[in-house]
C-alpha cells in the first residue's frame, strides 16, 4: 500500500519528473510501482522502458520485486547498470565483446607497469596502484584533472596506449564512448531514443557527469526521464559523482514535476529529528520536512570516554551484553567509521570473544601494512635472523646510504658490510650502531622495542621523509606506527605477540567468510560502505574533529560531503543511535565532532 506522496510519484505520466526520496522513504517501491503503472494502466510497451541502476545487485532486485509485483516469470523491462547498458549500446556499433572489456586485474597490472615505468615505488599494504586507477577513473568521468602533474599523466598516457595497442576498453571507456558514439552519430542517437523512450534512474544523487550527458541523450526528446535520489545522501564525489547535477536538474528540465517522499519508514523520530537538525547545515541542498511514520522511539545518545581503550571496551561490552541478551535472535548492529583504520581494533576484540563480524568492505589487516613489516623485520633481524630479506627491507630506513652491492649474500653478517665499507668509515659506522641497537633490541619488550625503533634508530624521521618523498600522508601513517606500539603493549615477548598476529591473521580470513553467510553477526563498514543497509542499533565511532569531518576536508563542498557521510550513518539505524568520541588520544586532548552538536541541535557539545 503506497502512500500519498509515493502513489503521486508512482502515477506520474510522460515529461521528466524528479522524485526526492529520503533515507527509508520506499523508493524502490516507487520505481517498481510506476514500471507497473506504465505497462498496465497507461499501456507502454515494457520494452521501451530501461531502468538504470549503480549496481548488479540493485539492477537485480529491482526486477525482482517487479516480477514479483505483477505475477510474472519475466518481462521486456530492461534493467541493468550504468555499464552494463552501455555495453550494450557499443556492441551493436562496434561488435565488441566481453573479451574487449580489461578485467580489474588487468587493469591494476597495466597501472601499475606505468607506475613502475614513472619510477614509483609501491610498498606491501600501500595502496598507490589503487589511488593512480582511482584518479584515472576520476579524470575520464568528469574531465578533470592535474595538468601540472607530470607522473600522472605519464601514467595516464601510458595506461591508455596499452589498452589501445591491445583492443581493450575499460569501464570507464563504456561510458566516454557512449557518450562520444550518441552525441556525433545520428542514426544510432535515434535509434536508442526510439528503443527506450521511458527512462528511470535509481540513486541519482550518485551520477556523474558524463553518466548524465548520456542520460539526457537517450531521453531527448521526448524527455520522459524519471530520476529518483536523496542529495542529502550524495557521498561519493571522489568517484566523480555530483550532488549539483540533482540539484540543477530543474533548471535543465523546467516543466519537470517534484515528488517528496516524505515519510521515513526505518528511523525512529528521535533518528530521523537529529538527522535532519545536522543534514541542514549544509547550505547546498533541496529543502526537505522529512517524518517519521513510527514513534519518537529511543533518544539519540552520546557516549564520550577518556581514551579509545575505554571506547573499544564500552563498545564491545554493550556488544556481549546485546548478543548474551537475545540469544535467540539474530544481532542487527553495526559499528560505522569514517575511515576503515580503526576498524580492525574491534575486528580483533570481536573475534577474541568469538563474535562473529560481517564487512562488505575489506578489513585492513594492520600487521600486513608495510610500516609493520619494517618493524617485524628489526625484531627478527634482533632476535638472531640474518636472512638478507630482512635486512633489505630496513636497510636504508632510516637512511645509512647502503647498497644492496654490500649485500650480496642469502645470509648477512653486519661485520662483512662494515668491512665493505672500510674506506668509508662514517657509513661503517653506521653499520656498527645498527649492530648495538640490534643487541639492545633484543632485550625489549615488543612495546619498548617498537618505540626504540620509531624514536632512538629514527624510524619515524624515515616515514616523515618517505611521506614528503612519495605524496602521502605522513599523519597517517604515523597514526598507523601508534596503533601497532598499542598493540604490543598487551604482550610481554615477541613471540607471544607473532603467536596473536598469526592467529588474528588467520581468524580475520574465516570470520569474515562465516559472516557473509551468518545472521548472528556484527557489521563493521564505513560511512561509505553502509549506504543502504539498516540495521537495529547503529554505533558511529570516533565521532571527533579531524575523523568526523576528516582532516583532509577543507572546501565547503567537502565539509559538506562530510556532514552528508554522518547523515547517511546516521540515518542506518532502526532502533537505536549511539555517537561515540574520545577526549584524549595518545595523551593528547580531543575536540568532539561539531556534527554531534548539530543533531542535537545545540550550539557546541561540551563533555
């Protein structure tokens, strides 16, 4: 049974229309409601009708819940994806096929052979290979880029000279190539527009640029192109997405119709009242009154501790407490983060007390990131290992001007390297201080050693130089150097500590595979990652400044982006609301997100 505002949107006839769903406000049913209306009461021919969706997934359910709405086994609706279309559009003018389009595979070799050709080297658990594709994709789908930067365009010159000389298109080619074929060939532009002449586009808040120019082409002229989203959930512009596309499609489309859909169906109104206290600050939006069809349910609480180890056990007791509680019943929580750096403390909490985790999103596994290599690799080099490997990776880090000349054995004696440097005496010392920290090393706690390590042999001089070196944030991974000195804090030996990393190693792999099929399981995701799903308690951790809104952000459209990922978190939880942050870190003091004063609708939070 569809309400006042879904049935007005649903029955909507011919011209463009721009529905504004809110977070749990139905639009799904919407979509299938008015697919239904078109082919039985206004007697379209279904297989003029495409509905466009961002995912496989989301394509599919779609024509699920429409065969399943009007009893039949299949119909001549067509529903696919963004790329999945295209595709389809270029294999009737150029005869492609599958073994055209360069697997991701394929892709991350070829980017990084030119990322190797620049001369950039790729540490184990760095992750540059995905930031060049990720600024690849970014350039092809909104045409912007950095033209002063040299490596990447040698990277992006070469990238798109290997495709070519191999025949291959990438995902992103699906959608400059379509849109280069519809806006220079005539015959093929009609042709499309003749064969879909109803359009309806699902979370249209996500589309980027060169998606919407291809849109508009397939829709002209008729114009009958129904677009449904949320601007206030807009949270991927780092794919190129658009949040100013929606809000100017009345201005591209001036007799287009406006739907609200009013009603939020999941959020409790204590929810769905703070969302939108915070959602209104940002000054870029469509104005919206959003209700709440169920009761003002449980009040939005605020948590804040003295330190993430009193986080991390408040959260993992109200966890025990809730699973122990509702033993018969399957656990709907999830923990949300800003960034995914956190999220393996709790991963490792949970799996300690056999809770089981569930992720979309990969769990970084720390102890494989190549800052912890390095120091894994000082201890075996201190506890007796002479295997050249080791020695390799810490060699120059921090800087001793070593060639790898020096060390052309599968085993390393520090006295032969000193020796090779006999008529360099102040890089033979070097090798004999190496020596001495080694031996001190050995006698240390895994916490006392990783802070020698960072502080006396000057690791964190090398991460700060390696940082500026390579572009990356040195904040970051010094923040990365803290959560493994924590970490060890809870081991008295080495071994005992490589016992726990193997074991979380191999433990993070299972339950992550047991959780995609369990229903008793805790979710951890990230803003991003949460976007429509739902659950009955909802924890958003580390709400403090610098994580919610993220350092990084600094432009009022990025600050903007920010409240709206909070929003989007926010707005996940059916039953429960939990804001977590922390008044100290690593001794020093915090200052609660701005976004919790926000919802709460008061001028500053104060602990």
């Amino acid at each position: 049974m569809l309400d006042e505002k879904q049935l007005e949107a649903a029955r909507h006839g011919d011209g463009p229309c721009l529905v504004l769903a809110g977070p749990g406000s139905g639009k799904t049913t919407v979509i299938t409601e008015r697919i239904r209306l078109l082919t039985e009461e206004q007697k379209k021919p279904p297989g003029q009708i495409l509905v466009v969706t961002f995912t496989k997934a989301a394509a599919a359910e779609m024509r699920d819940r429409f065969l399943l709405l009007t009893g039949q086994k299949q119909s001549a609706v067509t529903f696919g994806t963004f790329h999945a279309i295209f595709f389809r559009i270029l294999q009737h003018a150029y005869r492609i096929g599958p073994q055209n389009i360069l697997r991701e595979e394929q892709r991350y070799a070829l980017v990084r052979n030119a990322v190797i050709h620049a001369g950039i080297k790729c540490e184990e658990g760095g992750d540059c290979v995905s930031d060049y594709l990720s600024r690849i994709s970014y350039r092809k789908n909104t045409g912007m880029a950095d033209e002063s930067d040299t490596i990447f365009r040698q990277i992006f010159e070469e990238y798109e000279q290997e495709k070519r000389l191999r025949k291959l298109l990438d995902l992103d080619d699906l959608l400059t190539q379509t849109y280069q074929l519809l806006s220079t060939r005539e015959e093929y532009r009609k042709g499309w527009q003749e064969r879909f002449r109803y359009l309806l586009v699902d979370e249209f808040q996500d589309i980027n640029p060169i998606q919407y120019e291809v849109v508009k082409l397939l829709a002209a002229p008729e114009n009958n192109l129904f677009v449904v989203g949320d601007d206030d959930q807009s949270i991927y512009r780092f794919r190129g997405a658009s949040p100013e596309i929606m809000l100017h499609f009345p201005e591209d489309y001036p007799a287009c119709k406006q739907v609200l859909l009013d009603k939020n169906y999941r959020c409790p109104g204590s929810v769905v009242t703070a969302a939108q206290h915070l959602i209104r600050h940002n000054q870029n939006r469509f104005e919206k009154e959003l209700i709440a069809s169920t009761g003002e349910g449980a009040a939005v609480v605020v948590h804040t501790f003295r330190d993430a180890r009193e986080e991390l056990f408040f959260v993992l007791s109200m966890l025990k407490e809730e699973r122990a509680k509702n033993s018969k019943h399957p656990m709907q929580t999830a923990v949300l983060f800003r960034t995914n750096r956190r999220m393996w403390t709790l991963a490792e909490s949970l799996l300690a007390e056999d809770i089981p985790i569930r992720s979309k999103e990969h769990i970084p596994n720390p102890y494989q990131h190549f800052v912890a290599q390095d120091l894994f690799a000082y201890f075996s080099l201190a506890a007796g290992s002479r295997r050249r490997s080791d020695f390799l990776r810490i060699m120059n880090r921090p800087k001793r001007y070593l060639s790898r000349n020096a060390v052309s054995k599968e085993t390393i004696s520090l006295d032969e390297i000193a020796a090779f440097y006999s008529d360099k005496p102040w890089i033979s010392d070097r090798v004999q201080e190496l020596a001495t920290d080694l031996s001190r090393l050995r006698r240390m706690n895994p916490y006392a050693g990783v802070n020698y390590i960072r502080k006396k042999i000057g690791y964190d001089d090398f991460v700060t130089e390696y940082a500026k070196e390579r572009n990356l944030s040195e904040k970051e991974l010094l923040e990365r150097l803290d959560d493994l000195q924590d970490a060890a804090r809870e081991f008295a030996t080495m071994e005992s500590w490589k016992a726990h990393i193997e074991a979380f190693t191999k433990d993070l792999w299972e339950k992550e595979k047991e959780g995609e099929k369990a229903t008793d399981v805790v979710t951890l995701a990230t803003l991003h990652g949460s976007k429509g799903l739902e659950f009955d308690r909802v924890y958003l951790y580390d709400m403090n400044d610098g994580i919610m809104p993220y350092h990084k952000a600094m432009l009022p459209a990025e600050l903007e982006e920010e409240r709206r990922m909070v929003y989007v978190g926010m707005t996940r939880a059916k039953k429960e609301l939990l804001l977590l942050a922390l008044k100290n870190e690593k001794g020093e003091g915090q200052i609660p997100s701005p976004y919790i004063a926000e919802a709460l609708g008061e001028k500053k939070m104060a602990y």
